[in-house]
C-alpha cells in the first residue's frame, strides 16, 4: 500500500515539474499565408493562418 502511495506521489510531482518547462507565447507573426508561434524556450511552431497561437508549447 505504501509502495503504491509513494508511486502516485512521485507521478504526481514528475507531471507537475514536466509542466514546469513549457515555454510561454513571447512571438507571433504572419508571413505567405502561415502565422508563427515563438516561445520563451526558443520553439517556433507553424500554424494555419485563421489559428490563433496557444499560450504554451
């Protein structure tokens, strides 16, 4: 029972530390029909042009 306990504790803190390091919307543009998303981490993503940018990676 205790083993199981300690397994979920650790999950639980693995997920929330993993969220953690998502990088925030810093940049966004439009270029040749294409809108860009630029994130604190340095990731740009490509999207549709009528997409909005999420907030995180």
């Amino acid at each position: 029972m205790m083993k199981k306990f300690a397994l979920l504790v650790l999950l639980v803190c693995a997920t929330a530390s993993t969220a953690c390091y998502a990088g925030v919307l810093m940049e966004e543009w439009t270029e040749n029909n294409k809108r860009y998303c630029k994130y604190s981490d340095g990731e740009v993503k490509k999207i549709s042009f009528g997409s909005t940018c999420p907030r995180t990676n």
